[in-house]
C-alpha cells in the first residue's frame, strides 16, 4: 500500500504567510521604539526656563510702556549647555529672540555676527540670543545646528517649548530686539531687522 505524501494545503500557506507577516511587523516596531543611536547625545532644542519678575507687556509700535520699567529675569540652558541667566543688571545689554524658521531671522543672524567678528560691540555692553518659538515641524530645524553652521558666538538661551522667555519680554515678531541699560531696565524695543550700524548706535547709548 502506497502512502501518498501529503502536501500542504492553502490554509497552511495562509498561516504561515500570517506568521511571517507579524514577525516583520514585530520587527518594525522594535525598530521605531529602540532609541535611535544618532540621537544620543544630540543637543536639545527646547529647555526648561524660569521667569522672576514681572512679564513686560506685549510690544506694539507706538509709546511703549515698557521703557524705564524693569526687564525680568530669564535664566535656563544655553545652546552649550551651561547655565545662563538674562537680565537682572550688571551690564548693559541687547538681546534678540530668533526663530529658526523666520527669513528675516536667518538674514539678521549672518548680518550681526559679521559685526561682531569686525568688533563693533561696544565695549561693557553685551549681546544676548534667545532660541524661541522653536517647532520641529517648521524649516531650518533645529536652531542649535542653524546657529553653530552661522558661527553665532553670543550666549544664547534656548527658550522652552511655550516660549516662556519670549512671552515674559513681550515678543510679538522676529527677529525681536529688547535693549537693557545697566539696571537691568527697558531702554528700548524693537521688532524686525536691525540694521547694524543703528544697533551700534543705540548699544553705545546705553554705556
């Protein structure tokens, strides 16, 4: 008597078939939930930020309201990772919010570290950045590597995820200028580019 060899049938493909498939699929998601390692060690581009003080109100062309008053305190990360703190006094100062995606932000950068490199920082007067309105979803993510690529040299602070320190200046455009003398009060504010022969002028007035 003669065994026939039995072979298998179209169910026993489709489970193998089914097998395979979740076996790749299984694969694919150990792949997305393992960390990713060329994401160790990368900069953040968001921190935490504490605010002291009180909120400046919201700029807008016209009298502002802010002058004379005394700019809050914003201390967190620093696009090296070292502590930094914004305001308070001390020293005269200028600071400027940027946005990673904002033109006019990319065209302000270049323009301002060119001077800087020329020397035309005032001496006793520093310049501070604030990396804000951060949003991966937008162009020339992260700001950290758009900064370092255009050798920006001021300590820059990286604002949180709800731009607290924007908020707490009255940022209301980029790029955004906010002018400190030494008491650490309001001399000035101001939204979009800042030629830099007038930042020149307006920083040497604050000494």
């Amino acid at each position: 008597m003669t065994t026939a060899t039995r072979r298998p049938g179209r169910s026993t493909g489709v489970v193998i078939a089914a097998v395979v498939g979740l076996v790749v699929v299984a694969g694919g998601l150990a792949l997305l939930l393992s960390p990713d390692e060329t994401d160790e060690g990368a900069a953040p581009s968001t921190a935490p930020v504490e605010v002291s003080g009180t909120d400046l109100p919201p700029f807008s062309n016209g009298p502002d309201a802010a002058i004379g008053t005394d700019a809050p305190t914003v201390s967190g990360q620093g696009l090296d990772s070292a502590a930094l703190t914004i305001g308070g006094g001390g020293e005269p100062a200028a600071v400027v919010f940027l946005a990673h995606w904002c033109p006019h932000c990319r065209e302000e950068v270049p323009a301002v570290q060119e001077w800087l490199d020329d020397g035309g920082l005032p001496e006793g007067v520093h310049l501070y950045g604030v990396a804000t309105g951060t949003d991966a979803a937008r162009p020339n993510f992260p700001p950290t590597d758009w900064l370092a690529d255009e050798g920006w040299t001021p300590s820059t602070l990286l604002d949180d995820d709800a731009s607290r320190a924007g908020q707490a200046y009255g940022l209301t455009g980029y790029p955004y200028w906010v002018l400190l003398d030494g008491d650490g009060r309001v001399a000035g504010r101001h939204v979009g580019a800042l030629p830099v022969d007038q930042l020149e002028q307006s920083l040497s007035a604050l000494r």
